[in-house]
C-alpha cells in the first residue's frame, strides 16, 4: 500500500511538472501569436516587399508561420506574373525571433526546396530598387541560404539543376559558397572561401575530371561601381565531358590546361554577371574533333566532312564575353596539328552564329587551303574554294613545294573574285558589268 501511494506521488509530480510545461508553451504560444506578424500580415508585407524590390508583380501561393520543430516561415508556389516566371516551389525562413520583436528582419538561414529561374526572366529586374547605404552595409539580414533542386534556363532553353549553399558575412559578402551539378558523370562543383576581412577569394573548381583553381577579388570603388578580377589555372580538364555537365555539346574531346584571367565591372551584382570577361591561353593533347572530318572536307571541297579528325594538339587562345544580349566567344590563334594536317585560322561564335576561317595543310603536298565555316550552329556550312585545289594541284606540278602553296593561296583569291555568290557590289549594275570580260581573259 505504501508503495503504491508512493508511486501516486510521484506520477502527481510528472503530471504537475508537465503542466507548467504545457503552461509555458502555451505562454510562450500567445505571446508569438501576440507579436508575431499573422499569416495575412506576412502574406500582403512578402508581396508588396518583393514587388518594390523587383520590379515585377509576385503571386504567392501560401504564406504561413511554423511555430514547430523551430520556428519558421514557409512560403511556397510563389510565381513572377512574366512571360516565363521565375517559380519557387517551397522557401522556408527561420529567423531571427529576438531581432523580429524588435521589428528587424534577420534571417538565421533559408531553405530553398526547388525553383526554376529563366535567365530572360531576370532582365530588368530590381532596376528599381535603392542602393544599400553604408549602414545596410554592415547588417546581415541572412547568415545561411541552402538551395536544392534549382533549375537554371539559359537564354536558348536550356535547362539545368544546381544544388548547393552560401554562408553571408555583413553586405551580402560571401564568407564560405559551394555549387554543385548533381547527376554530372565527373564531380562537378564550385567552392569559394573568403580570405580575412578583404573581399577575396579562393576559388576552387572540380568539372570535366580535372581541376580550375584560383583566386578572385572584388574591389568596390568611389560611387559604389565595382570591379571583379581573378585568375584560374585550369587543368586536364576534358572538354567534352565539361560540357555535358551543362547539358552542351562539345565540338572536341581531349584533356585541356592552360592560364584563365577574368575581369566584370559594374554597379550591381548582376551588371557584373552580364559584363564578365575571361581570357584562356589553352593546349591540348592528344584530342579529337568530333563529328567532323577535316580531311574529308578539304578533298571535298567542304561538300562531305563527317566522321571525325583525330589531332596531336591544338593550341590557342579563348575569350569570351558576356553581353546583355549573350555570350560572345571568340577562338583566335588556334593551331591544330595531327599526322595528315595541320590547321590554323579563328572563329566568333554569336547569337548562336558561327564564323570562322581556317588555313589547313596535308602532308601530300596541298597545303594553305582555306576552309570556311559559317552559319547558325544548328545548320552549319563548310566550304573551301575549289580553285584553292586546283591552284595547289598547279602549283605542285609547275614548282614543287612552295608553288603549292602559292598556287593553293592564288587559286583561293581567284575564286573568291570570280564567285558566283552574292555580295554587297554585285545588285549594282554597274559594278556587274566589268566582271564578264574578266571572266572570259
């Protein structure tokens, strides 16, 4: 009997103990309720707030608070009202409860749960919003953001998914980011870590099987313009496989090193995006150009070139230039040499445009053939002047050896000025007329 009674005691001291507990939640509940923004509150506060930030009416799906496991704000199936809206499936926001009773937003770190952003979609906005004073500045409105599932949608359509995270230091300054390409067939990732106070970075990059490290600084000028400068040193990274970790095609496989500057100026972050400049001195190995056969297309006169040229090195220089229009990318001083053929020329790559000229030499006595590349990407066309063939050909029989070359560059010139295809002269009638006697000397 006693220790039954004993027993009751104590089970009555849990019970009373558990109350006060559930009385302190259910305090600690009321007073949330009291001072916390509502449901409504929060959703009309979140729209008005990322319209005057960017620019562009929002519609969210659901706003609401979460009060457990922690404390949080879930927002999900929110859409910019745009032509391709940039979608967020689910955001979850824990913040700062002591910074929030005193009327501040901090936020102590955001989960992003899936989201597809268009990069057209991102034009324009926060065109609108003020500059951050000097005392924004030094506030730090989010210390963590984690992002899963991102699809980013290239101007051309192109989609691909990044996950990754970022931890903030004051004036949204990265201290520590990483991004990564699930699913890539190599490890593909970009890490960032801050140095010290100053805004520099160490940059370390895995794509393509090999290596892209460096380091990059970021200076902020009188005005507020900014300037972005770096250095890269990639390394037996393979180009093919790089590319498809972007869902992109690569015209060549093979292993490729070299040094990569980089420079971007602007006054916001996505000025600087949008003007960002790189620099690539490049060799490769032992590699090959793929879907394409150069000798093929020489002795053809560009009418037959598939298959593919396998290539002892190639050497070069690559820039590329970001505009708001695009990407411009540019090849100059490339040479190319394998067992049958060396090549040599440049190539612009625009608006999905290519234009390139190349000199190509075969071991068989016809050398300096030009080879012309031009058109969209999705249909490109291939020439080479068929007199370059027969002026190499006369060239060989007339002077061995250097009349090869001649011939090939004569007979070049030669068709080029008594071609039968358009050019900006020839709708002239009197530009026309003087070709036909020189023609038939």
């Amino acid at each position: 009997m006693a220790s039954i009674k004993s027993g009751n005691k104590r089970g009555l001291k849990w019970l009373v103990g558990l109350g006060i507990v559930l009385l302190l939640v259910g305090a600690a509940w009321v007073a949330a309720l009291r001072y916390l923004p509502s449901d409504e509150e929060l959703a009309s506060r979140a729209s008005t707030e990322l319209e005057a930030a960017l620019g562009v009416k929002v519609r969210v799906g659901a706003l609401h608070w979460r009060l457990f496991p922690s404390p949080a704000v879930v927002m999900e199936d929110a859409a910019t009202e745009q032509p391709q809206p940039i979608v967020i499936k689910k955001l979850t926001a824990y913040p700062d409860l002591f910074a929030l009773l005193q009327r501040r937003v901090k936020i102590d770190r955001a989960d992003l749960d899936g989201a597809v952003v268009p990069q057209l979609s991102l034009r324009g906005l926060g065109s609108k919003q003020p500059k951050e004073d000097a005392a924004m500045a030094e506030e730090l409105p989010l210390a963590r953001f984690v992002f899963r599932d991102v699809t980013w949608i290239s101007r051309r359509g192109i989609p691909v998914v990044y996950d990754g995270e970022v931890d903030f230091d004051p004036g949204w300054r990265p201290r520590r980011a990483e991004l990564r390409r699930p699913g890539a067939k190599d490890a593909t990732q970009l890490t960032l870590t801050r140095n010290g106070p100053d805004d520099r970075w160490a940059a370390r990059i895995q794509v393509g099987g090999g290596t892209l490290h460096g380091d990059v600084q970021l200076d902020t000028r009188a005005g507020g313009r900014m300037r972005l400068e770096g250095k890269l040193q990639p390394k037996d990274i393979e180009v093919e496989s790089a590319l498809a970790a972007f869902n992109r095609r690569s015209v060549i496989g093979g292993r490729m090193s070299g040094d990569t500057t980089l420079t971007a100026n602007g006054d916001t972050v996505g000025e600087l995006a949008q003007s960002l400049h790189t620099q690539t001195l490049f060799t490769m190995g032992k590699s090959t150009l793929l879907r394409f056969d150069l000798d093929k297309a020489v002795r053809t006169a560009g009418k037959e070139h598939d298959g593919q040229t396998p290539l002892e090195s190639v050497t070069g220089r690559l820039d590329t230039q970001n505009t708001p229009q695009g990407m411009v990318v540019a090849y100059t001083g490339i040479k190319a040499v394998s067992g049958s053929l060396t090549a040599s020329g440049e190539a612009k790559i625009a608006h999905r445009r290519i234009e390139a000229e190349f000199a190509v030499d075969l071991v068989d006595g016809i050398v300096g053939v030009p080879l012309t590349v031009s058109g969209p990407l999705e249909d490109v066309k291939f020439s080479v002047p068929s007199g370059a063939i027969a002026g190499a050909v006369l060239g060989t029989a007339v002077l061995p050896g250097v009349g090869t070359a001649i011939g090939a560059r004569v007979g070049a010139t030669l068709g080029k000025i008594f071609s039968p295809g358009p050019s900006p002269a020839a709708s002239a009638p009197r530009a026309s007329k003087p070709a036909a006697p020189a023609k038939t000397r």
